[in-house]
C-alpha cells in the first residue's frame, strides 16, 4: 500500500463527488499577493473565511493567509495559526496546536460575528471541519464592534483584502490556496464547506451554495488561468491587484487530488533551501563538498502496487556548460527512518544514480520511472534517453516495501527543479503529457508511468 508521509493525510484526499481541479501557488520571494484593492464598503461585524491551505515552508514569521490591515488570519512563527482582529485593540484567538504537516491540505474557516450576545461566539476557527476551543490566547471582542475587513478600499490603503500578504508589504505566504470564499456579511459554518467522507471519516470539500457574499465577498477558484483572481460567486467581485503570479503559478495539486511535494521536514546530508511550492530544492551555501539531499511526501510500495509510477526533474538551471553532481532516484523507508540517510549511502544501494554531467543551457529533464512488481526497476531517463536502470535483486540492488522519491545535489549553483503532477513554475513545460489516467503535465511521455498523486493512489497504490 502507499503512504502520504505515514499520516492520515487528513483534509487531503476526496474519495469521490465533488472535485476541485485547481489551486494558486504562493511564493514569499516573489512577493506574490491578490488584492482588491476598489472594494465597496460592507460589513464590518459579521464575515466568514474558508479557504484549503497546504504550506510549504513552516517556522517563519507570520504566514499571512488573508487580511486587511492588521485584521488578518495567519501562521505564527511557531506555526500556531492565530485570528486577529484589531480596531486599536487587539482581539486573538491563537491556537494552542501546531500546524506543521506540509504533505496535508488543511481546511481553515475563521468566522467574525460581533453581533451575538455570546461573547465566545463572536470570533471563531474550525480546522479540518473541528471548532478549535483550545488556545493559547482567546479574547473575545466587545458586542457589535467593528473592524477592518469590510472597510472601503482605496488607493493606498491598509483596508485592501489581500491573499497572501500583509497590508504593510510583508509576512508573505509560502504554499497553495484552493477553494477560496470570503462571505461579507454572513456568519457560516466549517460544514457549509465540507464534510466528513462516509468510507474513510477524512474531512472533505464539498460545494457551497449558501450565497450571502454581500457587497465584498468573493469565491476565487483560480481555474481561469487568463484572470487568477476572477470571482466565481456571481457577484463580479475580482481581485484587481494581483502582484508577480502569472499562470505559471496555478497548480493541479488540491484537496482532492494532493500532489507529492518535497518533505521540507527532511534534512539528509546537509540541507537543503526548498522554494516554489515544496518543488525546487537548491544547494545550501556551506554545504562544501556534501550532497544536500531531500525526499518526497508520498511513498510507494514497489512489490504491491498495480502500475508503474513516473515523475520529472529539470536540473542546473543557471549553471549552463558546468558539471553538476546529483542524485536522483528512490530513497528507502528503512534509511529515513534509520537517520543513515546521507548519499553515499543511498548510492550505494544502487536505487539512486549519480551523475557529473555538463547540463544544455536550456537545462536537462530527467523521467524517473519505477516500474512495479515481483521485481521491480528504476529506469532513469536523460532528455528522454534511457541512461540508468537498476533491478531489484540484481547487481546488490533491493528495494524496500516503501520507497519514496529522493533527490541530492551538490553546491549552491545546482537547482534540482521537480514535476511530480505538475510543477507550478518550477519549470515550463513545452510539450505537455499526461499520464494514463489524465493526470499530470510532463515534458515526456511518461512510459506508461503515473503520476504521484492522491487519485492515483487511492485506485492503483
């Protein structure tokens, strides 16, 4: 069987029913925000905000998710998500859990309704579909008081609704937004927007048709690559302030078909600086002569599973006419878990190739393909060409019972730039190929191969 991480892969996977097919990429280097930044006055007691969230970079201050001015809704450098509401005094709700699964989508729905008598019941979060009413700090704000989301936007002004952002031009997010509501006015439920699967108990999106997004809201799908930030609820409400995200940037990774990322928890020989949605892994500056190696999210049993998986890498990007060192292959559980994880060592089981090779300007695509079974095989291909195969069994060769994608590289120059389903902007694909089942978006044909996503696994693991 697979694993996503060894979790539950809570408020990751939709069994069936309702699908969303699309999600944004945000990047904190590129200072990648949507805003309205025109929007008409509306209700400043009584808002509700849903989104799927999957990080990709944890422990940094603050990940905004959304806000204006300092009434945002973010992760804390500790990764404790906090609801701040703010109109000279500060209101928060901090959670006392942490929030550092970056191979699961997390559903996160914060409601505002100083209208009810309830103090306890004017500022609320659910995560995964379960009100959180355990905190580290909980202040509830006065009756009927208002705050900033719900405020009129103009020109330079801290009131603009951001995504991803901030007001002040900083606390960026890193990692993917899908499904995204904000109802201005309306004061809804975490079970408006999801529920739980009746096979696996997994919490699960499903589609909102309450309505109620008054004069502001908006519901961003980001399926429509020409305009990000359309608004999808009827109301007309588009983002008109969307900074450095082309369509480069909308992803098929989503709650309900979770694309494999590199495991940013992961250190092996060294470590690495992962960037663009969990699918670049550069060389750390003083790694030396180490090989600073990563693994992916999702593992696959080779002996059991009943296809054959296939997933991409672009390499040396920058580096054009240079030898680069990497490694690229499948890493075994048993080396995870067992810390003997540096790259000799993985080499030396002959899962992984090494290569010193002089890379194209355009850089070199490499298709990794684990043919499954009895006896399985790693195939690795160089621009479509087969360079490397190694035999279970064969040659000292074994695998194990779970094997997931691994990737070093060698020096501060070297990009390892990975496509496991489809990669967002760590590369440009020019020719575009699917897998057997449609998924995926591949330079090369992938030989039969699929791609590593929840769908997949769910039927072929």
């Amino acid at each position: 069987m697979e694993v996503l991480q060894r979790t539950a892969n809570r408020g990751s996977i939709s069994t069936g029913g309702y699908d969303i097919n699309n999600s944004l990429k945000f990047e904190e280097d590129n200072s990648e925000v949507i805003a309205t930044t025109n929007q008409a006055a509306g209700d400043r007691k009584t808002w509700t905000f849903s989104a799927w969230v999957k990080r990709t970079e944890i422990t940094y201050d603050y990940a905004t998710i959304f806000g204006a001015e300092f009434t945002i809704i973010k992760f804390l450098g500790d990764d404790r998500l906090e609801l701040a509401l703010y109109n000279g005094t500060y209101y928060s709700l901090i959670t006392t859990q942490k929030f550092r699964d970056t191979s699961a989508w997390y559903h996160i729905v914060a409601v505002c309704d100083t209208t009810q008598a309830t103090a306890s019941e004017r500022s609320r979060l659910y995560v995964n579909g379960e009100r959180v009413t355990v905190f580290d700090t909980s202040n509830s704000p006065p009756l009927n008081s208002e705050f900033a989301i719900g405020q009129a936007g103009s020109a330079g002004s801290g009131a603009w609704l951001r995504l991803g952002q901030f007001f002040a031009g900083s606390d960026y997010f890193n990692g993917y937004m899908a499904e995204v509501h904000y109802l201005n006015g309306t004061a809804a439920q975490a079970s408006d927007f999801g529920e739980y699967d009746s096979d696996s108990g997994i919490w699960v999106p499903k589609e909102y048709t309450g309505g109620g997004y008054g004069t502001q809201g908006f519901y961003y799908k980001f399926d429509n690559s020409a305009n990000l930030g359309e608004d999808s609820s009827g109301e007309g409400h588009d983002a008109n302030s969307i900074n450095n995200i082309t369509s480069a940037d909308q992803a098929t990774d989503t709650p309900t078909n979770n694309g494999c990322t590199l495991n940013v928890l992961a250190s092996l020989e060294g470590s690495n600086d992962i960037t663009e949605g969990a699918l670049v892994s550069t060389g750390k500056a003083g790694g030396g002569g180490n090989f600073n190696g990563t693994y992916g999210t999702i593992g696959i049993d080779p002996f059991n599973s009943s296809v054959d998986w296939y997933w991409e890498i672009e390499t040396s990007i920058g580096t054009s006419g240079s030898d680069t060192d990497i490694g690229i292959g499948w890493i075994k559980e048993s080396r995870i878990t067992s810390g003997s994880t540096a790259y000799n060592n993985v080499y030396a089981d002959g899962i992984s190739r090494y290569s010193s090779q002089t890379v194209n300007a355009a850089g070199d695509i490499w298709g990794v393909l684990l043919e499954t079974g009895t006896t399985p095989v790693m195939k690795l291909y160089r621009n479509d060409g087969l360079i490397y195969t190694a035999t279970h069994g064969s040659g000292g060769v074994s695998f194990d019972t779970l094997m997931f994608p691994y990737i070093t590289v060698k020096g501060t120059s070297v990009d390892a730039r990975l496509n496991f389903l489809n990669p967002a902007s760590s590369f440009s694909i020019a020719s575009g190929n699917t897998d057997p089942n449609g998924y995926g978006n591949f330079e090369f044909d992938p030989k039969g191969g699929y791609a590593l996503c929840t769908k997949n696994l769910a039927e072929y693991g």
